[in-house]
C-alpha cells in the first residue's frame, strides 16, 4: 500500500478516470485508484474517453473529399 496505509475493513478499491470520476477505461489518460464505502462507488464507465472510432470515421470522410477534389481538378 501507500506507505504502509490500508484502507478500512469492507470499503470497495474502483480505478476512475481523474477527470471525470466515472470508472476508467482503456481510453482515459488519467487514471487513479480510489476507496469508496459500499454502495457509493461509481457504476458508470467513463463516456468522456472512449475508443477513437469516430475521428477515424471523419478522417476517412475528408479524405474521400479531398480524393474527389483532386480528381475533378487534375481529371484522373
């Protein structure tokens, strides 16, 4: 533990996302162990750091933009 400290009998060890307080997922960038009494820890998975699949998404749209783009100007 940390220096020797434990956490009282029947209290609840959750690893949350710093930021938003909800559980921590693969995606958060900041991440800490946290000591809840039972029944007040955190059931939510943190919504704020999911996989990036949507940029990829729109990265994948502005591309096909700029392919069309070029094609009309270059006409190839």
């Amino acid at each position: 533990g940390r220096d020797g400290w434990r956490a009282p009998s029947g209290m609840v060890m959750r690893v949350i996302d710093a930021e938003t307080g909800e559980l921590a997922g693969d995606w958060c960038p900041i991440k800490h162990e946290e000591w809840f009494k039972p029944g007040t820890e955190p059931m939510t998975p943190c919504r704020e750091h999911e996989e990036p699949e949507e940029e990829e998404e729109w990265l994948d749209e502005i591309g096909q933009k700029v392919e069309s783009a070029f094609k009309k100007i270059f006409r190839f």
